[in-house]
C-alpha cells in the first residue's frame, strides 16, 4: 500500500487545492480563512509524517510515480525521493504552518490574511514538487513557477518603501538563472536524445568534456544564485530586509535550498567529469561566501539584513561539504540543509516577534536591555543564535562538525576546511554581539512596557527548539535516513576525484583575491 500509493502526488495537490479554498472563502466568512489555511497546513504534514513512516533509508529512491507527458521529448511526470528529499519535504511542511501561525496577526484586513495565507500554500505545493522532481523538465518548471508566489509575498506583503524594487530584484536574478539553466535543459535533449529523467541521464555519454562543462554550467549557475552564493548573492539581503519575517523565513529556510540541493541530486551524479573539472573554483567561492557572508553580517544594523548575510556565509558550509566529493562532508552537507532551516527559519520568526514589539527593524534601536522584560524572548533568541553558531548540544554543530572533518580528510579541500574554519569564530561574533545590542544592559525606560512572547508565539519557535536539540544530541535518525541518499548522489562522481585533488590546491589562493576584487567594486 505505502509502495503504490501516490503520496508525493497528493503532498504536491494538498496544498494546491487547500490555496484554492482559502482564496475562494466567501467575502463574509474570509476571517476564517487564516483558520482553514493552518488546518490544511497541519493536515498537509500529517500526511507527510504518514509518508515518512513508511520511507526506508536502504531501499534507495521511494514513492516512484512515472507518467507520460510530452512523449516526442521524453518528458514524464516522475516523482520520487530518496532521504534527502525525504528530509527536504519534512522541513518544508513543518515551516508553513509554523509561518501561518507567526504571522497571525500582521496583516490588516481579513482579504490580505486570505492572499497571504493561499500564496503560502501555492509555494508550500512548489517546494514539495521540487524536492520530489526526478524528470529535469519537471524540475526546472518548478524552479520557474514558485518565483511567482514569492514574488507577490515580497512586493505586495513586505515592508518598506524598497519592497517592490527588493521583490523585482529576486524576480530578475532568478529569471537570470533560469534562463541560463533553459538554456542546458535544452541542451540535454539535443546532446543526449534520452529524455529527462534523472535516472537515465546519470552516467550518460554528453559527447565531449566541452558539452559536459557547458551543460554542468548552466544548471550551476542557475543553483549558486538560489543558494546563494558569493559573488551572485546580492539579491538576498534586499529581499530579506523588505519581506516579513515568515516570507524570509520559507525564502531562506526552504527556498534557497533548491540551490544546494540541485546541486547535490543532479549536477554530481549528472555531470560527474564537470562536477570534478569545476570543483577546486567551486569550493574557492565556497570559503569566500563562508568569511564574506559572516563578515557582511557583523556590519549589518538592520536585524533581517544581518540573518540574510549569516545565510550566505552557511551556505558557503553546505556548497563546501557537497564538492569535498568526501561521504561524511556530503552527509554533513545535506544534514546542514535541514538544520539551517531550522535554526535560521526560528531566527527570522523571532526578528519578527522583535520588529512588530519595536517598531523598527535597527539592531541599535531595539535594546538596550530587553532580557529583563521578555526573558522568554531574550533565552529563546540566544538558544536559536547559539544553535546558528553551531554550539555543541545543538543541531547545526553536527552538521557542521561533519563537514570541515569530512573536507579536511578530503585530499582536496584540506585548506579550504581549515580556512573556513574561522567562519565559526566570526558567527559567534555576530550573533553575541546582536544578542548584546538587544537583550543586555540596563533597561531604557521607553521599553519598560515591552510584553513576552504569547502563547501563540511559543508554539511557534517551540517545535524549532525542540528539533535543534533532539538533533543536537542524537542526530543518528536523521544521519541514517540522509546517508544512503548521499552515497547514491556521489558514486558517479568518486571515479573523478583524482583530477580534482591535483587542482585544488591552486584555486585556493584564488579567495583572497576575490574578496579584494569585490571591495574595490563594490556591491550593486
């Protein structure tokens, strides 16, 4: 029953059809219409969690549905996941109902909560799809479509004058990644005459190492925007500063993992040679966006900024791990993916408990010492911070700590791990020191009012907390269900790693002087 029952199917309707009734809730009872959107959310997971119960890690890709769609190009509808998607999925579906609830009450009248509410449910159906897509057609139409809700839920629910000119920002980045990632989409099918499916194209003769690089390129480039990456990350810290907190929060938590996870699942077992030819640059601009991202981070004053530049600078861990081509750095890798989410996802959900008590999303005008009147508030910023800075006991550590030692035992990457090494010093600086700024020293008398969090609000970063340190402490679960997925991602390109060891070693002076070439540019 669990093997032929279309369960990714209904994840990627569910949502659809539940964004459908809430826009469509009659005038006199859309108030209700924010209610209806969190039970669909809670149904929506329970079934994912029904899902996964039934998921075994050993068996490889599961829930496999194939169905002819335009047959003269070999393009199907075909689903399926492995634990990486899996736990992909899992994330997602835990953070929309999570983003419903914080965003209770922002909104201003009963039709706004109702478009905000169905724009959430569209892109939660979007990220379901995206992370089960196993046909590239089918992948790279997701990839397109869930720009249009995010768009909206930038523009038309963000904050600030710049959120229109933040929103077209993300619009034309991304559409620029698309287009470039079009062009190799077509490219698959003149070269190959295969079809789309992932399965078929992994280990596929592409012609020449030229065609290979050329096709490996355009889908990377599309990936290191999404993730993002340095030095094609400038759109996220406008679209996080003009977006509300639950925006940011799937943005940043989920969305931007279609970067690295497109990396992972289609460019290593795709473009094994490619991946292998391009990995020493690669995991060059990994460390930089780690030191840049975290640097760009401590000179923030604008709170969302600040988590924008910190998500740069993880990303750099993630992108890292993933071309170590080293198990236990992959591993690390994808594990990263969820618990960034987690941590960065509960980080933007308090900014926002923050900004909407403030007024003001200033780091220097917040604080300071807000710990003594919302000290729920105070603790649960500090464990979310702390958990961002990969503190042991919590989740982001494991991950972490298995990426710089999978790189270091990497032949490849050893330098790039201890470089990047620092990262996890400058985090604690940027995180202690806006812990700092809000939450000690002597209280102003102006924010002597300044109430706790809800009840409501506790059950919104509560899950969050709760995860960080289920999976601080035993992390083996997660790791067993994620390893076999990574193992099956990474076996095209282990043949290929002897070329990347001889050239990595060169391409790590290349940092430095990226970073020096972008502070005499400048950002645009």
């Amino acid at each position: 029953m669990m093997d032929t029952f279309p369960w990714l199917t209904l994840l990627i309707a569910a949502p659809a059809v539940g964004a459908l009734v809430v826009w469509l809730v009659p005038g006199p009872v859309r108030r209700y219409a924010r209610q209806v959107a969190l039970v669909w959310s809670l149904v929506v997971l329970v079934l994912a969690v029904i899902m996964a119960a039934g998921f075994t890690a050993a068996d490889g890709i599961q829930f496999v549905e194939k169905h002819t769609w335009i047959e003269a190009f070999g393009i199907n509808y075909e689903v399926g996941i492995n634990g990486v998607g899996l736990t992909l999925i899992l994330l997602s579906v835990l953070l929309v109902p999570l983003v419903l609830l914080a965003a209770w009450r922002e909104q201003e009248t009963p039709s706004r909560s109702a478009n905000y509410a169905a724009l959430v449910l569209w892109l939660e159906s979007f990220m379901v799809a995206i992370f089960a897509a196993r046909d590239v057609f089918l992948f790279y139409l997701v990839f397109e479509a869930m720009l249009i809700p995010v768009y909206f839920m930038i523009g038309s629910f963000g904050s600030g004058p710049k959120r229109r000119k933040a929103a077209l920002k993300f619009l034309l980045y991304s559409l620029a990644g698309g287009l470039i990632m079009l062009a190799g989409v077509i490219a698959v099918w003149t070269q190959t005459h295969v079809g789309y499916s992932i399965n078929d194209l992994t280990g596929v003769d592409w012609g020449s190492d030229t065609a290979e690089r050329l096709i490996f390129l355009s889908f990377f480039i599309a990936f290191a925007i999404k993730a993002p990456m340095w030095p094609v990350h400038t759109w996220l810290p406008d679209a996080a500063e003009a977006a509300n907190a639950g925006t940011s929060t799937l943005l940043v938590g989920v969305l931007d993992k279609v970067g690295t996870f497109g990396m992972l699942a289609m460019c290593l077992p795709m473009f094994p040679n490619a991946s292998s030819w391009a990995a020493p640059w690669i995991v060059a601009l990994a460390v930089v966006s780690i030191i840049w991202g975290a640097l760009m981070a401590l000179a923030q004053t604008d709170i969302l900024r600040m988590i924008s530049y910190t998500s740069v600078s993880h990303f750099g861990f993630i992108v890292l791990g993933i071309f170590a081509f080293n198990q236990m750095a992959a591993v690390g890798s994808s594990f990263y993916m969820v618990n960034h989410g987690l941590s960065t996802g509960a980080l933007f959900l308090l900014a926002g408990f923050l900004i909407s008590r403030r007024g003001t999303q200033d780091l220097t005008k917040m604080g300071p010492g807000l710990q003594r009147n919302v000290p729920m508030l105070a603790g649960t910023f500090l464990v979310v911070g702390l958990s961002a800075v990969a503190l042991p006991g919590l989740s982001t550590f494991v991950s972490e700590f298995q990426v710089l030692v999978g790189a270091y035992g990497a032949d490849g990457t050893r330098v790039a791990a201890v470089i990047a090494a620092s990262g996890v010093v400058l985090a604690a600086l940027y995180i202690l020191l806006a812990y700092q700024k809000i939450f000690t020293g002597p209280v102003r008398d102006d924010l002597a009012d300044t109430k706790d969090l809800s009840g409501r609000e506790l059950w919104v970063v509560g899950p969050l907390i709760a995860l960080m340190l289920v999976f601080g402490f035993y992390p083996k679960p997660a790791v067993d269900v994620i390893s076999p997925g990574v193992d099956q991602h990474l076996s095209q390109v282990s043949d290929c790693c002897e070329c990347f060891a001889d050239n990595a070693e060169q391409c790590l002076a290349a940092p430095a002087l990226l970073v020096e070439a972008d502070q005499k540019g400048g950002e645009s």
